[in-house]
C-alpha cells in the first residue's frame, strides 16, 4: 500500500482555487513552473497533473491549481488545464 504525507493546502482568500500560466513543463524531466496570477512562481510535477493518459502541461496555457508549502517551496497540486476560449 502506498502511503503519502499529508499535503498542507493554502486557501485563497476566496476559498477558491488559484489560476495562472503554464511558464515551462519539460516531459524529460516530468516538471516545471506555473506563474500565479499574482506572479508567483510555482514548481509543478508531472504527479499533481490532472489529466487522463500522459501528464504534461502545454507552455502557456491557463492553468487552475491548490498552492501547497512543498519540502523546499511552495508548489502547484491538483493542477487542471484550462480550456482557452
């Protein structure tokens, strides 16, 4: 049985989820960075992405994601890609 530590969310101010730009991803390395839209720069790995198939995140795309306190920053988990009108 797998087993994974807790993750400890930070809210919005809304309760909402936050929402940005995909900076990079690289499929090589399975990471990269999403940009908040108060310009923060969030780690993102290929496991946080939702996605049906193979993870990846297309670089620029409008992304909706929970901010989490990571082991050595803060990251994106429970990321959704966007769909662009």
């Amino acid at each position: 049985m797998l087993h994974f530590p807790p993750v400890r969310c930070l809210y919005l101010a809304g309760g909402g989820l936050a929402r940005g730009r995909v900076k990079w991803f690289s499929d090589e390395k399975g990471y990269g960075f999403i940009e908040s839209e108060s310009g923060e720069a969030l780690f993102v790995h290929y496991s946080q992405i939702v996605a049906d198939g193979f993870k990846t995140l297309r670089e620029g795309a409008p992304v909706e994601f929970e901010v989490v306190d990571g082991s050595r920053r803060r990251e994106a988990a429970r990321v959704r890609e966007l769909k662009q009108d």
